[in-house]
C-alpha cells in the first residue's frame, strides 16, 4: 500500500492533473468554430487547420518530451511540472487573443515545448507506488482526466455560446491557477538518492524510444500502445468536427457530450479498473480493452441519430481498462530511477503518433466530407481508428505469448 505521505502526495498530483485537464476540455468544444473564424471559412475547411496545429503541438512535444522526463529524472518532478503549466497557461492566451489563425500556431507550439504534465505526473505516480498498486494508481490519471471532462467541456460549451474566445480566457486562468497550486502545495516525490546524472544522449526523442528496446516485455506492448494512440486521435480531434457536420451540434451538446465521456471515463478508470484488473489480470484486461474500443469506434462510424452518440460511449470508454494496465505492465519491468526516462519514452510515443494521427483523421475527414466525386462517409476516421485497434489488440497478443 501507499504510505501516508505518499497517498497525501497522489492526492495533490490527482488535483493537478484535474485542473489542466479542465483547461484542455474547456476549448474543445469551441475550437472548430474559432479556425473557422479566424479563416473566413466553414468546419470543413476548418478540419485541416486543426490537424496542423495538432501537428504543430506534437511535433515539438516529440522532441523535448525525453529532455523532460530526463530532466525530471536529474532535478525532480515538481520544477519540471512547474514550467510545463506556465507553458500551457501561456499557449491558451495566444488562443484567446489570435488575431490570425497563425497566431494559434505560435501557442501550440509553445505548449508543445513545455507539455510534460502528464509524462512527469506519471513518473510521480510511478514514484510512490509499490508494483503492484502502479496499475490502479496510473488509473488516478483517467479519472483526473474524466471528472476535468464532466466539467471542462461543460463550462466550455456554455462560455462559447456567448463568444469563442472565453473558454481560452478560462482556460488560461486554470492554468495558471493550477502552476500556483502546484508551487505552494505539490510537495517533491523523487528523493535524492534515486536521481541520476543528466544524459544529453538519453535525452534525444529517438534515444528514448531506443531505450524502450533494452526491455523485451516493453517493446512489444509499446508498438499497441502507438498504435492506440494514433486510433484514438480520431476521437480526439474528430468529435466535434464530426457532431457539428453530420448532427448539427451547438457547443453546448458538444461540451455535454464531452461531459458524458468525462464521467464514463472516471467510472472506469476509478472503479471499473480497480475490481478487473485484479480480477483478470493485466494482459486479458489489455486486450480486451482494445477490442471495446474498436466495437465503439465502429458504432460511432455508423450512428444515424444524435442519441446513438451518447450511447455508444459506453463501449468505447469501457476500453479504458487497456491503457493502465498497458502503463502498469511496463513500469514494473523498468527500474525505478528509469521510470521518467520510461514515460518520457512512452509521450515520445504519443508525440510521434500525435503527429500523424490528428493529420490522417482530419484530412480523411475533411476528404470525405467534402463534395467529391467518389462518396461521402463523415465516419471515416471512426473506421480506420478500429482497424488501428484491432492491429493494436495483435500486436499485444502476440508479446504476451512470446514474454
């Protein structure tokens, strides 16, 4: 079990992450609307703006994601932290004031620079957690996710039916407020002795994911693990685009319907994961995971009515038993004075996949939805989405016979 001041320590990370989550989902719902402002244009037009600056996010958080989680290895995890909010907290006011579309390229990538909350959170997980508690514990990090859903997109939904640029204003304000909270009251969770010397060829994006090769139970699962982060960017940065083309939703149902994902997710991650994991084990709680969210990826593909929408969340977020037991299954085959090294890896890995996914779901959107010759089918992204998991639950078949 986690010692007291380890569980004090869980509790101030979980309230960290809730408020950044908050400030991620408040502009979602929005967002489309804003590029499409901002370009003089419609939501189509708008989908390829939006995989650029997901594009623009990533590129860099692919390139200074192992520099952060090595130097959280080196310094701790609170400074580094520290500096990511302030980055995010100044990315969402260039959102906020654009004046051009470029504008939102500017704060991306400067987000993209200093987006390591959720690498260094995962280390600082890893660091008070015993083994075996690991997998239920990175679960926090979806429930912090889930419950920021219930009230980030909600409160972005309402505020952008007065004008587009105020979630970002809210945003911002909870960034900041979250670096401040963090720097009065998150407390250090790497001592000293388990620090290591900084490593300048650790730190390149292609050493870390190098680096995940020296452990055969890793590499495997970590190919499935890229492989569901491109599939889920089709529900990431396809959602709203995909509601306000095909179902003509405002922003306020789309902030509800985020809100709906963020409980179900919170559900699963904090209860749901805590009695099946267990239960069945990590690898059967795996695949089976990745198999949940390929049935829901399909339904989402082919719903005809707004309420099939809602209802097919169900399926999709029960998925999310894969993603701590595919986090808890690695970390305990790591050292724990690699564990930042290991999760920087890992956001290398979603960086990576974050550069291409959000590029080839938006345009095959953007491709399907506008007049052509061949045919229309918004759902696309949906489908090439459960093709990547069914890809993925093969891959992590196939490591668990060979480890």
């Amino acid at each position: 079990m986690i010692q007291p001041k380890g569980q004090a320590a869980l509790g101030f990370i979980f309230v960290t992450l809730l408020v950044d989550v908050m400030g991620f989902g408040i502009i979602i719902p929005v967002l489309p609307q804003l590029i499409a402002h901002l370009i003089h244009g419609n939501i189509n037009q708008a989908a390829p703006y939006a995989g650029g600056l997901a594009f623009a996010y990533a590129f860099m958080q692919f390139f200074f994601s192992p520099v952060i989680g090595n130097l959280s290895d080196k310094f701790g995890r609170r400074p580094v932290l520290l500096s990511s909010l302030l980055g995010f907290g100044i990315d969402y006011l260039f959102l906020a004031f654009a004046p051009t579309v470029w504008w939102l390229f500017a704060g991306r990538i400067i987000a993209g620079i200093t987006g390591a909350s959720f690498t260094t959170a995962s280390a600082y997980i890893a660091d008070i957690s015993t083994p075996e508690k690991r997998a239920a514990n990175f679960g926090l990090v979806g429930v912090a996710f889930g419950i920021g859903f219930i009230i980030g997109p909600v409160i972005g939904g309402i505020l952008g039916g007065y004008d587009t640029r105020y979630p970002f204003l809210a945003a911002a304000a909870l960034a900041l407020l979250n670096a401040a909270y963090g720097y009065f009251i998150l407390p250090e969770s790497l001592s000293k002795e388990h620090r290591r010397p900084l490593d300048i060829k650790r730190c390149s994006p292609w050493g870390s994911l190098i680096q995940l090769s020296k452990y055969k139970a890793v590499i495997g699962l970590a190919l499935s693990l890229f492989l569901v982060y491109i599939a889920v960017q089709s529900v990431q940065s396809v959602w709203s685009f995909y509601t306000i083309e095909k179902f003509h939703w405002s922003t306020a149902t789309i902030g509800w319907s985020l809100g709906v994902v963020g409980v179900l997710v919170a559900v699963v991650q904090g209860g749901l994961i805590r009695i099946v994991i267990p239960k069945i084990g990590q690898e059967r709680s795996i695949w089976i995971g990745l198999l949940l969210y390929s049935i829901g990826l399909i339904l989402f593909a082919f719903a005809s009515k707004s309420w099939m929408m809602f209802a097919f969340l169900i399926p999709y977020c029960a998925g999310g038993i894969a993603g701590p037991a595919l986090q808890g299954y690695m970390s305990n085959n790591v050292p724990a004075n690699e564990q930042g090294e290991l999760q920087g890896g890992l956001t290398g890995l979603m960086s990576l996949s974050a550069i291409f996914g959000p590029l080839l779901m938006l345009w095959s959107f953007h491709y399907f939805t506008k007049p052509n010759p061949f045919f229309q089918f918004a759902g696309a992204p949906f489908v090439i989405g459960a093709v990547l998991m069914l890809l993925s639950t093969l891959l992590a078949i196939r490591s668990f016979k060979r480890n």
